[in-house]
C-alpha cells in the first residue's frame, strides 16, 4: 500500500495550484485539517486494538483506523509539497504541536465506551463521505485523486458505523440509552465541523473544496434518518457550540495524545526509525 | 454472564479470477447482514475477493462421515470418465 | 508453543487400544486427515480442545504487549505495519477458535475458561514491552519462534486445525520479517537505538526460549500427542533448531546473545546454549509473572465492557427477524 503511495508522489499528475504561492497558506492549512482529522481520529480508533467488544469487531475497527492512517499520509504528504518547506507527512505529524493541529474537536474527544465510539465515527463519516465525494470533482487533480481513494474507505466506513448507531439504538433498553448518552455528549461537537472561514473561502473560490457549511443540509439528513430508524432523538440546536480545533484551539485530550504520539521523535530528534 | 452467542456463519468468498466461491472459514455475527460485514473485514484483509456467501453454519447439511465408502468408491471403478484412459495415437494430434 | 504443556490424555499401546482406536490410529498413521464430525477417541477431541484453545487464547492475549505501542509508533508507517500485524493476531485467534468449535465447544465458553484462569496461553506474553526495539524483537524472536512450531503444525492430523494453521502461516510470512527489520533499523542506528536493541534482545531471549516449553523428552503427554500428529517435533528439537537459526541473526545485527555459554558444537552441528530460569517459567504460567494481571485483567475488561454491545446486537438482530416475518406473514 505505501509503495503506491510512494510511486504516486515520485510521479504525480500535473497540478498548478501546488505550486501558487499566492494560495500556498490556504491549501496548506485546508490539507493539514483533512490530514489532521484522519490521523487524531484514527490514532483514537486504534486504541481498542486489542480491547474491542467481539474479534470481528476488533478487526473491523483496526481496518478503520488503518483506512484513516492511509489518509493521513496522503493529505500531509501533499500538505507538506504545498508547504514546499521539507517537510513530508511524518514530519507534519511528528513534530508539530497542539498548536499546529488543525483537526476537529470531535476527533480528538476520548473513547468512552463502544456506543461513544461509534457515534463519533458515525457523525464525522457522515461529513468526511460528503466532502471526500465532492473532493473527487476538485479543480485540483491531486486532491481529486486522493479523494478518490479515500471515498470508497469512508464510503465503508458510513455503512458500517451508521448499520451500527441502528442496530444499537434499536437494541436492548440498555444500547438504546447508551446510544442516546453517546448524542447528547457529542451534539456540542457537532457544528464544528461546518464552520466555515477563510481557508474555506479561499478553497472554494479555486474549486479545489466545498464550503462546510454548504454539506449541513445533506448531513443533517442523513443524520435524521439514521437516527429515526435507530429510535434516537435528535437533539436541539446547541446553545453554545465548541469549536476552535480550525484555529488550533483544542481540547485538554489532544495535547495528551501528541504526548503518546510523538514521543520517541522527541526524544531522539533526526534518528531514523 | 450472557449465554446468547452471536451464531456461527460459514464464509464464502470469490477471488479475482472467476473462480467458485471457496470456503474459507467461519466467524460470528448477530445476523447475516453484518455476517457479510464481518467476513469482508476478517476474511479480505488482502484483497482476497470480490464476493462473499455467508451461510449460518446450522443450516448446511452435511453428507454423514459413515457413508463415505458407499458415497465415494464407486466412482473409484468408474476411469472411463477420465480423458486418459482412451489412447489415440499421436499422429491424430492433440484431442 | 503458543501451546505450553498442554496435558493429553493417556498414551494406549496397540494392545489396549480398541478396534475404533486401532482404526482411527492406522488412519493418522496413513496421514489422513480426521474431519470434525468423523469417530475420534475423546482424549484426541480433548487434548484438541486445549491446545487450539490455548494457541487461540495466546493470539488475542498476545495483541496487548505490542498493542502497547501502536499509539507510539514513531512513524506513520511503523505505525500501519504495527496496526495490522496486530489486527492479524486478533485473525488468528478468530481462526483458531473457529476451529475448536468444530469439536463441540463454544467460542464463549473458550473465552470465559481463560477469563476464569481455567485455560492459559502462552507465558511469552506476559512479559512488558518497554522500549520500540520490543517491536522488533517480538517480531523477531517471539513469532520467529511460533512459526517454528506453526510451520510443521500445517501437517497436523486434526482438518480444520492444519486448515487454520496453512492460513496463519501464509500471513504470518510478513511478521517476522518487519520484526528483524525494526531490529536491523535499531541497531544500525543512533548509540541509544542501538541500546535499546541489545536490551530488547537481553529481555526477550530467555522468554523466548521458554515459549518451546521444558524438555519433554520423557513426557507421556507428549508422546500421545505426537502418536496422534497434534505434535509435530519435541520441545527440545524445535529450541534447538531456533538457536541454531537466530544466533547468526543476531550476530547479522551486531547484537550480542545473553549467554556465556554459547559455543558452536562442530560434533552436533549446533550451538550448545544455557537453559533458560524454569522455576522463572513455572511461575509465570502459576500467574505471577510481570504482566499476568494487566494481560488478563485486559481481556477480561474488554470482554465484560462488550456484553452490552453483544447483547444489543443480538437483540436487534432478533426483532429484525421478527420484524421480517411479521410483515411475510401480513403479506400472506
């Protein structure tokens, strides 16, 4: 798998906008926060290999967040030719703080239990599918082509987690409440992922993006019908909604993770691994 | 502790090639739906498919263990079936 | 080997055996393969049991030492391999449960055997993975030397068992490799890479050799099982064959053995080695080993944590069926 990857970097198609200075600072935050949201949520997801509910369940979640490691090493790979600095994906990954991060609240949120898990994976695939299809029309034929494989991995991955948030909203009293728990902690998270400022404008303007706030309605719903089939409620609009992980305004929890993440690159700085 | 085992299915798969399916193994899963889920995640990790069966291990019958001699051997004496036991001379060419 | 001393049943002579015995023993001797719902003697199905059990529970116990460092692997890609190797144990364990299950026992009652301590796994996995070098060294020597006794296994008598054991074995080619090539990284790399290499080889070495078991020259059991092909090669042989095999390894990295004794015997073309600490091994598999408690405490945790998943799915699973046959019936 890494080896087309490395194929494709060492011969790319032609692409103008990875080399438009003018629109360098935009792509290169835009790719970090599509890099980002796969790598904290995947290093989340990666967690309970090894503690997962059922084997089958252990395997299937291990695909998932190996699925999203994939990405991140395409839209950082990318994000770091953008950058044009030397940096490559390990190093955008390994050696920037909390600070430089650019992904979603929600991905970094804690586990919790299973029904948590799920409803996180749920509400953000719900998103990352609509924007990675949009993405395989980009005017930037290297995103268009990243996206491209990406969508069939995240296209799985709704199936699967909304087949889930069903199966369990609609199970035992138990699932259910556990379930309905799972939206209510994560409904504040929620309207993040469609904020929309600058970097976006910026992107969407060269047609490389969507505007976020544009794929609201279309997730909205898919999110009621989801959870109308599930028996859940959807919750009303969040008074004060949490955002900030665009700007590099995070949660407690990610600076615990780049703690994990990034220690051995730490502590032995230029060793090669 | 629960009792209720998610069943046994057993998994099917069809390589690339458009050869059968093929057994090859079994897992659990509350219903065939996510049987199907379950086998592409354990059972295709290598691109070993393009199509999975799941049947529920209960529901195959099997031929019984005893009658294997009344059941298989006679198709023992049976070589006419095969293509070598006819000679055709060479000079025919290839049949 | 992930199956330890695993007891079997009585060895019988010729003359004690009874004529289903004698059939189902010149049958093995043919090297037929014994099917699941085929006549086997109950010790057979037995000593089965506990050792693809055994073999299954060391698989998903053995995801949790390098589980532990999934989240700190120190580049993407490390990270990508380490994940699905991984992800390939928890694999294997579903394989090799699924083919005790063709004996008449339930995967749920495997587990709640290994929860209860009633059935054990491998005492390999209770030792700690304390540095990144652990990755390279568990890949290296602990499946180098699983695949060992993993290898000859593709032969056993038991189908299913030899079945799963073919399917391990091909996947498993890439595990030992990625082991010594963190190991060959490591070591060629900067003075403290390379510290942490020697010292994951200093830890893992007599644990290592452990995982063969003790010397069953003289074993019944082992004897009994070899008569019905579920052992291949004795402990011995299998040790010996995996020194012979990874001291030039190790010699390749510029790592040295933790061993004074080790010397190359012209006579037995092998290496003379030191025994491993047994009274070390038989603690460990009594439980008192570094990790026996966070391994099994884990699964444990994990297991009791799922039923309410399990459990939701099943329900759902339930009413959707019938859900389907309400409305088959309203069609009618």
């Amino acid at each position: 798998m890494n080896k087309t990857t490395e194929q494709d970097v060492s011969n790319p198609v032609e692409d103008a906008f990875v080399a438009d200075a003018a629109l360098a600072p935009a792509f290169f935050a835009w790719l970090c926060r599509m890099g980002d949201n796969a790598l904290i949520l995947g290093h989340r997801v990666s967690e309970w290999c090894g503690h997962a509910p059922a084997l089958e369940e252990d395997i299937a979640m291990a695909n998932t967040a190996l699925d999203l490691i994939g990405h991140t090493q395409m839209w950082l790979g990318l994000a770091g030719e953008v950058e044009d600095k030397g940096r490559d994906a390990d190093a955008l990954a390994y050696l920037r703080d909390a600070l430089q991060f650019r992904n979603l609240l929600l991905c970094e949120l804690p586990n919790g239990d299973m029904g948590l898990t799920l409803m996180r994976q749920f509400l953000f695939d719900a998103r990352h599918h609509l924007m990675l299809e949009w993405l395989t029309r980009s005017a930037s034929p290297r995103v268009a082509e990243i996206a491209a494989k990406a969508v069939k991995e995240a296209s799985y991955h709704l199936e699967r987690s909304s087949d889930l948030v069903v199966r369990l909203g609609d199970g035992t009293e138990e699932s259910h409440r556990r379930m309905q728990a799972a939206v209510e902690q994560l409904w504040p998270y929620v309207d993040e992922m469609f904020v929309t400022d600058a970097v976006d404008d910026a992107m969407a303007a060269a047609e490389i993006a969507p505007r976020p706030c544009d794929l609201r309605k279309e997730w909205d719903e898919t999110v009621r019908s989801v959870f109308a089939e599930a028996t859940l409620d959807v919750p009303g609009a969040v008074g004060f909604a949490q955002t900030g992980g665009n700007l590099g305004r995070h949660t407690e929890h990610l600076g615990y993770i780049l703690a994990e993440m990034q220690f051995l690159q730490r502590a032995y700085p230029g060793a090669s691994w | 502790m629960s009792r209720k085992e998610w069943p046994l299915w057993e998994v099917f798969i069809r390589g690339q090639h458009g050869l059968n399916h093929r057994h090859v193994g079994s897992l659990h899963a509350p219903d065939a739906e996510m049987a199907i889920h379950h086998a592409r995640d354990v059972y295709t990790r290598r691109k070993e498919g393009v199509s999975i069966w799941v049947v529920k291990s209960n529901d195959i019958t099997a031929s019984s263990p005893s009658e294997k001699g009344p059941l298989f051997d006679p198709a023992e004496t049976k070589a006419y079936r095969h293509p070598t036991f006819f000679d055709i001379p060479d000079e025919v060419g290839h049949m | 080997m992930y199956a330890q001393m695993v007891k079997s049943e009585g060895m019988k002579s010729r003359d004690e055996m009874s004529p289903e015995e004698l059939a189902f023993q010149d049958r093995i001797d043919r090297g037929e393969k014994i099917e699941p719902k085929e006549w086997m003697p109950e010790g057979y199905r037995k000593t089965l049991i506990r050792q693809i059990g055994q073999h299954a529970h060391s698989e998903i116990v053995g995801q949790l030492p390098e589980g532990n460092w999934i989240t700190r692997a120190p580049t993407l890609e490390r990270k990508a391999i380490l994940l699905a190797k991984v992800q390939d144990e928890a694999g294997h364990g579903l394989y090799l449960y699924s083919a005790a299950e063709t004996l008449g026992v339930s995967r749920d009652d495997l587990m709640e055997k290994l929860h209860s301590g009633a059935m054990k796994y491998s005492s390999i996995f209770n030792y700690p993975t304390l540095n990144w070098a652990d990755m390279g060294a568990v890949g290296w020597l602990v499946d180098g030397a699983a695949i060992m006794n993993q290898v000859p296994l593709q032969r056993t008598s038991y189908g299913p068992y030899s079945r799963a054991m073919i399917r391990i074995c091909k996947e498993e080619s890439f595990h030992q490799r990625q082991g010594y090539a963190i190991m060959m990284k490591m070591a060629a790399g900067t003075p403290a890479q390379k510290e942490m290499a020697q010292d994951a080889l200093n830890r893992f070495w007599y644990p290592s050799l452990m995982m063969f078991g003790p010397s069953d020259a003289e074993s019944v059991h082992s004897a009994q099982s070899m008569a019905w092909k579920i052992k291949i090669n004795t402990n011995d042989e299998l040790r010996q064959k995996f020194v012979d095999q990874t001291v030039p390894q190790a010699h390749y990295l510029g790592l040295s053995i933790p061993d004074e004794n080790l010397r190359w015997n012209e006579e037995k073309g092998g290496y003379d080695f030191s025994e491993p600490d047994w009274s070390e091994f038989f603690e460990v598999i009594k439980g008192n080993g570094p990790c026996n408690r966070e391994r099994l405490g884990a699964r444990v945790k994990a297991w009791d944590d799922g039923e309410w998943f399990r459990e939701g799915l099943y329900a759902h699973a339930e009413k959707a069926a019938h859900r389907r046959m309400a409305a088959t019936t309203a069609a009618e």
